[in-house]
C-alpha cells in the first residue's frame, strides 16, 4: 500500500525552521481550558510573540521556545502554579499523528518505542525510550537555549501519563518520576497525578514504567493503520532532515557530556558519530569553535539551572563542568556580569503563578 503524504511543512513563523518547534495543535484546546479562568487567550499569544491566528493550522510549526512561553504566562495569568499539569491532562489533540500511532501499536512498550523514534515529527527536543532491569524510562530534555521550561515539562510528563493510563487504566502511576526544575512548595497536586515518587532538581526529565506495564495491550489496536502511520512519519523524518541546525545537534552533544562528566571534543564527537576532526569541519563550516560553542551551552545550562532548580552552586559548577567553584564563579561573572548567587537572587521566578 502507498501513503500519499501531505505536505505538512508549514510554519506561522518565518524563522521557525532550523530553531526548535514544535506543531500548533498543542494550542488547539488551550483557549477553551484559559477561558474557564477567565483568562484571555489571545492577549496569551500576542504577549508570548505569537499570531492571533496560531492555533487555526493544528501542523504548522511554532518555535518552542513560545509555546514554552505562552505555558508560563498561562501560570502566571490564571494563578496557578500547575496549570502545565492541568493543561496535559485535559487537552485533547486530535491532529497529532503520533496519537494514532500509539493507538494502533500492539502494546505500550511499542507504543512508546515508536513515539520515541518519531517524535521529531511533532517536536525538536530530545527524547529517548530505553529498557533494563525490567522496566522501561522515557527520558527527554529541552535545547539549552530556551528558558522557563517548568510548566512545559510538567505539560509533557502528564501527556505521557495520560496516554499510558489509556492502556493501563486511570489508576496507573509509574515507578518513578524526574523533573529537572525545583521542587514546588506545595507537592499535592503532583503526587495525586503521578504518585509519591517524584525527584526534583534532576538532569533530565524521566518517567519509569513497569515491564508488566509495557507488556499491556493497546485497546482497539489496528496492525496495518499502524504500518501505514509509521511510514507516513518515517517519510516525514526525511523531509525534516534539511531543516536541522547542525550547532543545534551539536549543542545537544555537548550537553549529553556533561552528563557524563566529560565535556572534551572527542566525547562530543563520540555522540555525533563522527570524528574530531570531522567535528572540527561541522564548526568551521558554521563560523564558530568547539570552545565557543562549549562555552555558550554552559552559559545557557547555568542560567536554566540558577533560575529553575534549587541545585547549590557546587552542583550547578560540576554539572557544568567546572570542579572548583571559583571557576565556575569567574565564567558566570564573565557571562552575566555578577556572582552566580546574586543572578539567582535576582532572577524573577518566571515559572511560578502570579
């Protein structure tokens, strides 16, 4: 059978390819949950640098960075510190092709496995699905280059419970859940939805199911409506490839090495698969250097990390990359023209409700 896929590459912003993105139907219920706030979704918009019409095409692409933004706001404006969490769990996307293709998986553990393989069809943020020890962690992570990730992480981490408990019931919890933000002050709400396992400050943001769970079946589930799906979304990978900011892959390298506790040019090199001398290339080619792309991801980690987590300084430094405190100081004045304790102490909480 031949899929005739649609051209589905359009965007409400001109600078919107090589950036990270995501697709427009995640607004697509959005207005309607605000209202009942008594909240004005298009003052949302027009303030987060979006257009009064970006939700009509469910797949164009918008930046992330202003979907992220339109969230914070959405905190900010209706008072409520887990309006993220309540938007994943009411909103209802019915454009969304990887919807149908879990839907139509044999079980949740290939539901989720394929979500992962696809996800750039819907989102440029990295995201992965792996198993041990008989059980299975969706991991994922936003580019350092956006800031106020909190109510759009805790947009995702309920999108993915929500869609789990479509198979397992909705009295499922998984084992365990990471947020990469600071613990809020009042914890109710996240453990009713998610259960009392639940880590904050955390490299990466991470949900661990059960394998007794993955092994569930998907109610309904068509075998061939998902082959045709999977094809689809694998052509549109393809087309995708073009619209790849080589610095972006790059950048999310450097930032894996750091969690490993390496931050050299052949790890980062490891990652891509290339050599160093081939990354070498990529970064001339691109007017810059490994230091100086090295250089900006910390700067941009170290702003996420002073202003969305509790991490001390010394954690923050090491997670960076730096093993003694006054260099992490020294590169944070230099970044930010004052002691990363006083950025901190400065910096508004953007992601806490008004």
């Amino acid at each position: 059978m031949n899929l005739i896929v649609p051209d589905i590459d359009r965007t409400v912003a001109e600078d919107v390819f090589g950036a990270p993105r995501i697709r427009a139907f995640t607004l697509c219920t959005l207005g309607e949950v605000l209202r009942g706030y008594g909240v004005s979704f298009a003052a949302i918009l027009q303030e987060a640098g979006l257009p009064q019409n970006a939700d009509e095409d469910d797949l164009a692409w918008i930046p992330l960075e202003k979907f992220a933004r339109v969230l914070t706001l959405a905190a900010k404006k209706t008072g409520d510190p887990c309006f993220g969490l309540k938007y994943g769990a009411v909103a209802r996307f019915t454009s969304n092709p990887l919807v149908y293709l879990m839907s139509n998986a044999a079980d949740l553990r290939t539901a989720l496995r394929s979500f992962a393989q696809y996800h750039a069809v819907i989102c440029s943020n990295s995201l992965s699905f792996v198993e041990s020890n008989g059980s299975g962690r969706i991991e994922w992570s936003y580019p350092v280059t956006i800031a106020n990730v909190v109510q759009l992480t805790d947009f995702v981490v309920m999108r993915f419970v929500w869609r789990i408990q479509s198979s397992a019931g909705s009295s499922w919890r998984p084992i365990s859940v990471g947020l990469t933000h600071r613990r809020p002050a009042d914890l109710a709400e996240y453990e009713r939805r998610f259960g009392p396992r639940i880590s904050f400050d955390q490299p990466v943001n991470s949900i661990v199911i059960s394998g007794a769970t993955l092994s569930l079946p998907m109610p309904g589930a068509d075998p061939q409506l998902f082959k045709i799906i999977a094809r689809f979304c694998e052509q549109q990978l393809e087309r995708q490839k073009a619209a790849e900011h080589p610095l972006d892959l790059i950048r999310e390298a450097i930032t894996r090495c750091l969690q490993q506790g390496d931050h050299g040019p052949k790890c980062v090199a490891r990652e891509l698969g290339v050599t160093p001398n081939g990354l070498h290339r990529r970064l001339k080619a691109q007017s810059t250097s490994f230091q100086r792309l090295l250089d900006d991801t910390r700067r941009c980690l170290t702003e996420r990390y002073l202003t969305e987590t509790s991490l001390k300084l010394s954690d923050i430094a090491a997670r960076v990359g730096y093993s003694e405190l006054s260099a992490f100081s020294r590169a944070a004045r230099r970044w930010f023209g004052t002691s990363p304790r006083s950025f901190r102490r400065r910096s508004p909480n953007l992601d806490a409700a008004a």
